[in-house]
C-alpha cells in the first residue's frame, strides 16, 4: 500500500538488479563495438540503449545468468560485418528529428530504427537523457536509392504505425485497439515487461493486412495475447522458492495465488531486498507504517518487513482486506492498495492507478496459466 506513485518499471527493475560476479568475455574482434557497464545498470537497460537484446548480448559475451554482470566490465554490443564507406552511404539518409514534449531518445531511437548511442554521438550529446522540446536532432536511418524498403522487398517487412502513450494506456489496451498482441508489442519495442510503458513514450505498434487499416476502436472480439515475456518467463523459474512462499501464504488468507504472484511481481520482482525512493520494503513493497497497521488489525502481532515471510504474510493480509472490503473488485483492491484506502473510499481510481492495475491483472493472466 502507498501513497505515492511507483514507476511501473519497478517489477523489471527490481527483477534485474545488476550482482557483482566475475563472467568470462569472449574474445574481441577488431571490429566490435563496445560498451563499459556503469553502477545500477542492467543487461536490459543495455540492450534497449543499444539497440539489441538481451539475448544477443548474453550470446556475444557468454553470459550464463543475465543478472550477473558488474560495474567496470566490459561488454561486446555487436560483431560488425566489414563494408565500406560507399557502400554505407548508399544505403543511409541523415533526417532531421524535432524533439516533442514528452518525448524520449530511447522513443526516437525506436521510432527510426537506431540506437540512443547513434543519435548521441551524431548530435554531439554528452548526456543522452539531457533532450529537451524543440531540438532538432539529425538521425541515419536506412533510405536512398539503396533502400531494403523500396522495391519488392516492402512487402516483406512489417509495418509499424507509432503511438503515443497517453493516460491509463496499456499495452493490453493497445493490442486490442490495433487488432495485434501484447507479444508483437513487446518485441518490436524490445521491452522487458509488458506493464513497463509511460506517459509520453512512443511505441511502434506492428499492423498486418487488414490491421493496418483498423480504426482506433478496433474490434472487441479480437483476444489479447498473455504469453510472458522471454526475459521474464527466464526470472521466474529461478524464483521458484519465493513463488512457492507467496501461493501458500495467499492460500492461508483466501487470496487467489495468481493475484498475490501478480502483486508481488510488479511491486518488487519477488525480491526480498528491494527498497523503493519511498521507503517501501521488501516483496510485498510495504511502508513501516503501513506494516505496523496490518500487524495491529490484522495478524495481530508485529511485522518483519526483512523477514520474506513476515513481509508477504502481510502484504498478502491487506490484499484480503482490500478484497473483502470492496466485494472482491480487484480493480478497487488494488488502487487501494497503491494509492491509498481513503482515497479509494472518497475518489475511487485515480487515472495514476490505471496503468499499475492493468498491469497487473495483465501478470495475473500470465501467472494464472503457468
């Protein structure tokens, strides 16, 4: 429970915490590219700034465990092919880029099919997240007379058509409207979690044959895709011990055990140790305050926020009660539980809510067939 707004990024956050251990790198080609990890990030953070993968980097450098790299290591980005400069000239355009309010250099790096450290480093940025409306950013991007997409070859690739993410939007909410998948949209905008959108942020939307031509309403007997992320269904299993803890305790309160994993996921990954800007602690992502109430009202004795168990028992405890409280709407019990009880009895769902609670009942699905 909490008061404030959390990033909605905080289950893939949280779920890849960079741990320091030594990984063995393959060896360099004199044409690779190169990148130096830096303190808090993360192998998907790399990946969406560089535009590749997870799983490209883990190939190219050998990595067994995606969580494990450190601060200082050095990581291969891309095996580059030889060409020369003719030849790239053919098939590159330079075009001017007018920076939005909103707007993001990884959203534009998406948007033309380029990476954040392209457009820096053509832009003379020093700092990439320092952008602001109205700049005029030069970009290559793929054109001319060289071009893969002219021709015959158009017909091959996909088509995208670009949104902006407003209010209450969520990537469910938009496969359906575009008659596409929450799959496609995770993969075409490389993210590592499918509740991990924000307000402003520009997503390329993949439409195919008649979905291109769909209107904004779209067609509701179109049926969204629950299928799990790679690089999450990956997480999960090596948290079998903590999944396993959360689905008895949730048992023991009433609470459905695929909406307990869904909270837990979003809030903290099923990490023990994640403490949030707030001060919310641990899986269940409690403020001490709010643990020293569920434990007088409810479990009758004291809350151990450090203590996996003591946390969960308690974080699933007031789902319960949010549950019961609002006959089992658990829309209703989980604005509760982010952005308040008073609020919730007053105002109902905030628009800020929105998106944490579709995101949630989105994992719910997920959990609720594996």
């Amino acid at each position: 429970m909490s008061t404030r707004p959390k990033p909605m990024a905080l289950a893939v956050t949280a779920a890849l915490l960079v741990a320091s251990a030594v990984v063995s790198a393959a060896p360099a080609v004199a044409h690779d590219r190169f990148t130096t990890v830096r303190p808090g990030q993360t192998l998907s953070g790399i990946a969406a700034a560089h535009g590749t993968t997870v799983q490209q980097l883990m190939r190219l450098n050998r990595l067994a465990d995606p969580n494990r790299i450190y601060a200082g290591q050095t990581l291969r980005l891309a095996q580059k092919h030889l060409r020369s400069k003719r030849q790239h000239r053919r098939v590159m355009r330079v075009v001017v880029h007018e920076v939005r309010y909103g707007q993001t250099l990884t959203g534009i790096a998406v948007r033309y099919g380029t990476t954040i450290e392209a457009i820096a480093r053509r832009n003379g940025l020093a700092d990439p997240s320092r952008i602001y409306a109205g700049q005029s950013l030069r970009i290559a991007v793929p054109g001319g007379a060289g071009s893969a997409q002219q021709g015959h070859h158009r017909k091959h690739r996909p088509r995208f058509r670009v949104v902006e993410v407003h209010y209450g939007d969520t990537v469910s909410g938009l496969a359906m409207r575009f008659r596409t998948s929450v799959e496609a949209i995770v993969v075409a905008n490389r993210l590592a979690d499918a509740g991990f959108i924000r307000v402003g942020q520009e997503l390329r939307i993949p439409l195919r044959g008649k979905a291109a031509r769909a209107r904004s309403h779209g067609s509701r007997r179109h049926t969204v895709s629950r299928a799990m992320p790679p690089s999450m269904a990956a997480l999960v299993p090596q948290r079998a011990g903590m999944r396993r803890l959360i689905a008895a305790e949730a048992r023991r309160a009433g609470v459905p055990a695929s909406f307990a994993l869904a909270v837990a996921w979003q809030e903290s990954g099923w990490q023990p140790r994640v403490v949030s800007s707030a001060g919310a602690i641990g899986v269940m992502q409690l403020l001490p305050a709010t643990a020293d109430w569920v434990g007088a009202t409810m479990l009758g004795h004291g809350v151990n926020l450090w203590d996996p168990r003591s946390n969960v028992r308690a974080g699933v405890s007031l789902l319960a009660h949010y549950l019961r409280r609002y006959g089992g709407n658990r829309s209703l019990a989980l604005a509760a539980y982010y952005q308040g009880q008073a609020g919730t009895d007053r105002h109902g769902i905030y628009p800020v809510s929105r998106p944490y609670i579709a995101s949630i009942l989105l994992l719910q699905s997920m959990f609720a067939g594996r």
